[in-house]
C-alpha cells in the first residue's frame, strides 16, 4: 500500500526531478516481489482513474475475497443456495 506520508527522498536529484517518490511493493504475475517508486501525481492520477472505475475494482476485490479463508467458505455457500447481492 502506498503510504503518502512516508517519502523517499530523491538524492541523485536530476533538473526538473520531484524531491520524493512514494514506494510501494508489487506482485509480478511469477509470484515475485518487487519494488516501484511512484511520484504524488502518479498516485493521485491512479486514485483519479480508480474513483471513474469503480466496477472494476469491486471485481478485483471479489477475486480477492475468494483468496482468504472466510471468502472462500462464503463462496462454496452462495454456490448451494445463490448470493443474497441483489
């Protein structure tokens, strides 16, 4: 999760560089882990584009709910009896 209140601060600064960057650990599709470095407008640019879809990211939470035990109970119950989601 990307935390705006803890920065990085940029130290091989080059002209028209920000000072900061925001850090935050990504997932590769292999299972790998790796590191990415965001500036303020990239983050609030993402927020933007997340805020215009939110149908998307209900999907992506679904998915992920399904990932955890208490998910994955809930939908083996709702596959006997149907979701009560109207």
């Amino acid at each position: 999760m990307i935390d705006l209140g803890k920065s990085i601060k940029n130290t091989e600064r080059k002209f028209g560089s920000v000072d900061v960057y925001f850090f935050s650990p990504v997932r590769l599709p292999t299972g790998e882990v790796v590191y990415a470095l965001f500036t303020e407008r990239e983050v609030a640019t993402a927020v933007k584009r997340a805020e215009g879809n939110l149908e998307d990211i209900a999907i992506i939470l679904a998915e992920e709910e399904k990932q955890t035990v208490f998910g994955r109970f809930i939908h083996w119950i709702t596959s006997f009896f149907g979701s009560t989601r109207q």
